[in-house]
C-alpha cells in the first residue's frame, strides 16, 4: 500500500517536471525552434484550428521559422494569426510561405522572459508539493483506517519528502539551463 502511494506520488511529480519542460520549450530565445508556433490558432473557414493542422511548420535557419500553407488562400490567415499572437513576432509573406524571423533579444526582454520562466518554475514547484500533501494525506488516511503502522506511516512520509527534494532540485536544473539559455546572446 505505501509502495503504491509512493509510485503514484513520483509519477505524479516526473510529469510535473515534463510538463514544466514543454511549458519553458514555448518560452522564445534568441532561436528559433518549431514549437513556438503550437500554440498559435488560425481562423480555418470560422473555427480556430491549430496552426500545425493547417500548415507545415519547419526551420528555414536558425533565426527564421517557415510556415507552408497546406491551402494557399490561408497564407493570409496564418501571417495574421501570427502577428496576432503574444510572441512579439512579426510574419512576412513570401510566395506562398510565410516566413517568421526571430527578432534579437533585448536586454529589457530577456530579464522579463526570466521573470516568466521563473514564476513557471515556482507553478511546478507549488504542484510537487501539493502532490506530496496529497501522498501524506492518503498515508495518514491508511493509518487512520489501521491498515498500517505508526513507524511505516512515519517512513513512507520520510521517503516521500525524499522524492519531494529530488524533483524539486530537478526543477530548480531546469530553471538554470533556461535562464543560461536566455541569457545566452
């Protein structure tokens, strides 16, 4: 039963620390990278439609994204949708691709960028250690119901702060590989 309540926990908290990694991948460098644009949702004949289901999405260079429309009347639509977005970037079309360059980062933009990826990082946090709440609770709940011991309640909550403090530090490695990466120039 603890076994069980310790698994589910660290399940819990690895994809805690996976989705705050796909949180921060969105997070724009200096560098292009695909998955900028997953987000961003284009008005496809009155339903908004995800930009990946209307188009092909590809790196021209490492500063340029290349958007293909599957249909060419939408090319219009996508640089809109684009521009519309909260990624500060700024599409133009050429032919029948949409090319989105990635503006150099400013000193002002980066530090913000910080302060977003930070309170990122203290979301997960705050999960991990609800999660851990959660687990104690549950531990407490099986005391109370006598199907365990006083000393293994004790225990599994020992190990389950363990868990607690290793994905914690491995939230706080993610946040230090992305500030570097955004502060990288």
């Amino acid at each position: 039963m603890i076994a069980d309540v310790k698994k589910s926990a660290e399940q819990k908290m690895q994809k805690s620390v996976e989705a705050l990694k796909a949180d921060l991948g969105k997070v724009r460098t200096g560098r292009a990278h695909t998955g900028l644009l997953d987000h961003v949702t284009v008005d496809y004949y009155g339903n908004q439609t995800q930009l990946s289901q209307v188009a092909n999405v590809t790196l021209i260079d490492a500063r340029t994204i290349g958007v293909s429309p599957w249909e060419k009347r939408m090319a219009q639509a996508i640089e809109k949708a684009i521009r519309d977005s909260d990624l500060g970037l700024n599409p133009a079309t050429v032919g029948e691709i949409v090319r989105v360059p990635m503006p150099a980062l400013t000193e002002e933009r980066r530090r913000d960028l910080i302060k977003v990826v930070r309170g990122e990082t203290e979301n997960a946090r705050v999960a991990i250690r609800n999660i851990r709440r959660d687990a104690n609770h549950h531990l407490k709940e099986l005391l109370k119901d006598k199907k365990i011991s006083e000393d293994e309640e004790r225990r599994g909550q020992d190990d389950i702060q363990k868990l607690t403090d290793r994905y914690i530090g491995e939230v706080d490695k993610v946040l230090q590989t992305k500030e570097a990466d955004l502060m990288a120039v």
